[in-house]
C-alpha cells in the first residue's frame, strides 16, 4: 500500500530518507485511532502526557497534518476527498481538544461525554477520509497499470 502511494505521487525511485518524510496512511489511521486510548488514560490519571488543548487543537503538529499542508496539498488540493480530510482532520483535533479542555476544568463526565461521542464520530470521520483517499490512489494506480 506504501509503495503503491509513493508510486503515485511520484517518489518511487528518492532515497530512503526522503521516503520517510512521506504519509503513511496506515500509521496515520493507527495514529489517529491511537488517540482515544491516550484520552481514555488521560482522564483516568494513567498518562504522564502534558497535554495542552492549545497544541491538540493545531491540525498541523502531528505527521498526518504535516502532510496534509505539505505535499498532500500539492498533489491532492484541488481532490474533494482531499479537501473534505482537511476539514475533518482538524474537527478530529478540535473535538480532542475539547476532550482535555472539559478534564482539565474539572467536567471529567463532559470530557467522557465528548471522547465516547463527537470525538468517535470524528475519528471515524478522519479515518473514513484517509480510507477514500487511500482508494483513490488505488485506483489511479490499477488504471496507470492497466495502461
């Protein structure tokens, strides 16, 4: 899957150190999946994270992020599937955001209220986008093949 959105994008034949600079979509849902149990420890004091809502809430800080403004943009920004992961990643981090605001006030039944509600509707949101983009890339990739 790695190599086939490498394919696509160009970047094939770059050096190993360049490659790593480019999304993984895999990790990236794996990421993005992994918050929840890091919210979830959060709020039940099993986490040592300093988590600050200020940076949670920047769509830009994490790799998936990093990409989207990077060379996501580049290649998919004019894609609807592309432009409509943009939006929903950063609600995704918004809503975790949220999460962590609502804890560190002192509302830890709205923090819950929030992670077991619009912050699993949003990380399945982001991770539906990550999916469709994914199949894009396929596709695009079986017609170049077929070609």
């Amino acid at each position: 899957m790695f190599k086939k959105l490498l394919s696509v994008l160009g970047l094939e034949h770059r050096q190993h150190e360049e490659v790593t600079q480019v999304i993984n979509v895999y990790d990236a849902v794996l990421a993005h999946i992994a918050w929840k149990k890091r919210l979830v420890e959060y709020l039940e004091g099993r986490s040592k994270e300093d988590l600050q809502p200020a940076k949670i809430c920047v769509d830009n800080l994490c790799v998936l992020g990093k990409w989207i403004h990077s060379d996501g943009k580049v290649k998919f920004g004019e894609q609807p599937v592309f432009i409509n992961l943009v939006g929903e990643h950063a609600k995704f981090h918004e809503h975790a955001a949220k999460v962590v605001e609502a804890h560190q006030a002192g509302d830890t039944a709205l923090a819950q209220n929030i992670l077991a509600g619009s912050f699993d509707e949003q990380s399945r949101k982001t991770v539906a986008c990550l999916t469709k983009l994914h199949a894009m890339v396929e596709e695009h990739e079986q017609k170049l093949a077929a070609q």
